[in-house]
C-alpha cells in the first residue's frame, strides 16, 4: 500500500512509523496509511521555513496571489472527489463535504486577492518636515495546529493567508483526519511555492503539536482545538513571547421565543444542534425556549427528528454521518448517561446504531427539562446532542444565553424587531444569528468568539491580516 509522507522543504519525507486512517462509517474500509512524523521533522521543517522566509516574505506579490489562486481552482475543480474523500475520512455527508472543500477553494481564492489589498498608512507627523509611514511585514514561521472535524477548510483557512502576507508555514493536521491535509499539501506543493514556504508534519499532538508550540524559530502559532489544549499553548506562547491565535470550544445558545415562527424555529435548531453530527464549535447544544411554546417545540421537535436518517456518510439521502472515532462516541454517550443522572428527559435517541457496516453511528439525542446548571448545559460535547432549557422570557432567555463560560455563536428565533436587536448587542458571543442556524458562516468575514471560545485575533477575511501581520512605524525626514 502507497504510504501518504509528510512534505517537508519541497519533498515528500518519511517517518519512522505510520498510522492507518479508517472510515468511520465503515470500519473495514482502509482510506491509507500516513506518516507519523517526530520531533526531529519539525526541527527540520522549520529550519526550511526559516531559511525561505527572506526570499518569499520580500518576493513579489503576484506570484504569491498567482501561486493562491492556482491553489484554489484546483481545490474547485476536484471539489466531487476531495468531498468524498472528506466524507469518507470524516464523516460528514457527501453534500456537506463538497460544500466544505467548495469553501476551502473560495478562501484560497479570496486570500489571493489579499495579496493584492494589503494597504498602509501615510500620515503627517506633529514634528515639521517629517513623515510617518505605517506598513504591515509578515510575522516569521508560523506553526499551524488543526482539528478534525472541518479537514480541509480550517487548514485553507489558516494557511492561505499566512502565505499570502509573506509567512512560511508548518502544518499540523489532527491524527484523526490526516487524508485532506495531505491532499491540500500535494496541491500546495504543484502551486509554485519555492521549497521551505510550506510544510505538512503529520503525527501526534503530544510531539508535532509541542514541537512547533516550543521551537525558538516559529514566531507564532494558531490553534484550533480544545480548551485545554489550547490554555496549555496560550501559556507556553506567553512564556516564549510568541504571538498566539487560538479557536477553542463553544456552547453556543438558540434561543426561541414565543413568537417565532415554529416551522422556522424547529428546522435551524435541527440543523444547528444535529447536523455534521453536532461536531461543530458553532453547533448550538443548549436550546433556550420561552414557556408558551415550550409544549409545542418539543412535540415539533421530536417529529422532525424521526425524519432524520443517520447513516453511511457517502449514501445518498443520509441527513448525518457517524461520529468521528471511537473516542468522540464513548465521549458522546458518556454525556448521555450524565443527563439522564442529572434529571434531563431523555425525549428521543442516545443509542448507538447499527447498519449495514461496522460504524460509529449514534441517534442524535434531545433532552428536555434541563436546567442550566447541568453538566450537559456547561460542558462541550461535540456530539448530536441538544438540550431544552426552558425560560420565563425574552430577559431570562438572554440571562441563561450568557451564564456559559464560552462565547462563540448564539442565535435568536424570533419575530419581534426589538428582541431581535436588543439580542445582537447584548449577548456575549462574537457571531450571531437571527432567524438563521448558530452553524454556518461566510470566509469573507472575521470568525470567532470571546471568553473561553476564542483567543487573539479574528480569523478569516480581512481580518486575518491581524494575526499574519505585523505593523512597523517608519518617519522620514523630508
């Protein structure tokens, strides 16, 4: 069997072992065998990202916009294939993995023209005949940390505007889902990218990870995944002073009040808490609903879910995949059990499927009398699992919204102007989302949140120039 190898200084390098990445709709079906590197390629892939860095970060812009938006039409024009090869990976749907590698060549694209766009400033000083100059410059080396649970796009998301500012790059993809980071770094690597500007290590966190979290050349690392690992990087980053984004947990309210629209309101909430399996950090786990159509919502609730069909992610007509791994399963039913020991009612699902291949397929769950205080309501799950949480009103709706130590996405079902407003200044998340699903956003505009979901700078759009960049201050006497 082909083993998949990293790709390190324009070459495609082996490791001392390999992984085997399976198909988590169907256990018996071997995606490939890829590389687990060690900490001595990461020394190596950053001594190649340093010794590009002055060439690339000075080289003209065009061929860094040329090299981009050659990138993306490739990822456009294979969006069935790579969408299946995500689908089979991960386990999202085939229409939901096509629409995600559908976004990863947009970002590429998008960012190619950012080469183009990275304005300064000319400012008059307060001292006569001087002037002030305010330019941007590229940070350095910038490691790369990825999760599973959206393969392709948070990786074009994270490198297509480091390269486009001027940075080398060293990725790391999660273990779980190394077959589209590898596929994005074979395309990279025919794009025209001079040897060193980018780099794919693949293997363990615990090595990859803290090798590029901790090496003295890598001048900043951005890093989506969990709370804890994430607290652990901001602290080693703050100790080595190196500039750090991160992009962490959520959980993330829908509220629905009283005069919603029922059929509106059921569907986004569906399609927030249940699809993709509930593995988004956008999803919305904790449904907050007003007394007078609580009765109604969750009798409407349950009867679109007996719609859903879960099953084989690359199946025609599947509404949801398995669950990534066998971990992320143990974890989800784990948080089941918790519920129904709190006092939740279990209304619908929780159990473990099975079909016509070994799997980790799982009922999507919904629990109704949940307080916010119950673990299911503060802890992320990451799983097809929602939770009613009934409230007075609008005021109490918005209480409970904000009692959650993340802030990433909150939505409101409403018909009411005035609620509607009131709700996008004052709840404390940094996307909202009226009459829409918490899950789902552009890549033209920033992404992310406050409190314990986010950390640094804004991601995607013209906001990532934040990050990737940064300022200098020149005057000149005239």
């Amino acid at each position: 069997m082909t083993i998949f190898k990293n790709y390190i200084n324009g070459e495609w390098v082996a490791g001392s072992t390999t992984s085997q990445n399976l198909n988590p709709s169907n256990l018996s079906d071997l995606i490939g065998e890829f590389t687990q590197g060690d900490a001595e390629d990461v020394n190596i892939a950053v001594a190649a990202a340093l010794a590009a860095f002055p060439a690339w970060s000075h080289g003209g812009i065009q061929a860094r916009s040329d090299a981009l938006d050659k990138i993306g039409s490739e990822i456009l024009a294979r969006k069935e294939e790579l969408g299946t090869l995500l689908a089979r990976e991960e386990g999202k749907t085939k229409p939901e993995g096509i629409g995600e590698v559908t976004r990863a060549g947009h970002i590429f694209k998008f960012f190619a023209g950012e080469c183009l766009r990275l304005a300064g400033e000319t400012l008059p000083s307060v001292r006569p005949h001087i002037g002030v100059e305010i330019t941007r410059e590229p940070v350095g080396v910038v490691g790369l940390i990825t999760p599973w649970n959206f393969p392709i796009a948070i990786p074009a998301w994270k490198v297509a505007p480091a390269l486009a500012f001027g940075n080398c790059v060293v990725l790391k993809p999660a273990d779980q889902v190394p077959g589209c980071a590898w596929a994005l770094a074979e395309i990279i690597s025919r794009a025209g990218l001079p040897a060193g500007v980018f780099n794919l290590v693949m293997g363990p966190g615990r090595i990859i990870g803290d090798a590029l979290v901790n090496h003295p050349g890598v001048s900043a690392i951005s890093f989506t995944g969990s709370v804890g690992v994430g607290s652990r990087i901001a602290q080693t980053c703050a100790q080595k002073l190196k500039k750090v984004q991160l992009e962490m947990g959520g959980k993330n309210p829908q509220v629905i009040l009283d005069d919603a629209d029922l059929t509106q309101a059921v569907e986004l909430s569906v399609q927030s808490s249940f699809y993709s399996t509930g593995q988004r950090c956008t999803a919305s786990s904790r449904l907050i609903v007003t007394e007078k159509i609580y009765p109604s919502f969750i009798e409407a609730m349950q009867k679109r879910m007996e719609r859903i069909k879960v099953g084989d992610a690359c199946e025609i007509g599947t509404d949801i995949g398995p669950v990534v791994s066998q971990a992320q399963l143990d974890q989800d039913l784990a948080y089941i059990d918790i519920g129904k020991s709190e006092g939740a009612r279990l209304v619908l699902g929780g159990e473990r499927l099975q079909r016509s291949t070994e799997g980790y397929f799982l009922a999507p769950a919904l629990f109704a009398e949940s307080t916010n205080s119950m673990r299911i309501n503060r802890e992320e799950i990451f799983g097809p699992v929602a939770s009613v949480i009934r409230v007075k009103d609008y005021e109490e709706a918005l209480a409970v919204s904000n009692d959650t130590p993340f802030g990433l996405s909150a939505g409101i079902a409403t018909t009411s102007l005035k609620h509607a407003t009131h709700f996008k200044r004052h709840v404390q998340a940094g996307m909202v989302m009226v009459n829409l699903p918490t899950a789902g956003v552009d890549y033209h505009v920033p992404f992310g949140g406050r409190k314990g979901s986010s950390y640094g700078p804004r991601e995607q759009g013209a906001y990532a120039r934040e990050f990737y960049t940064t300022v200098k201050t020149s005057y000149v006497l005239a």
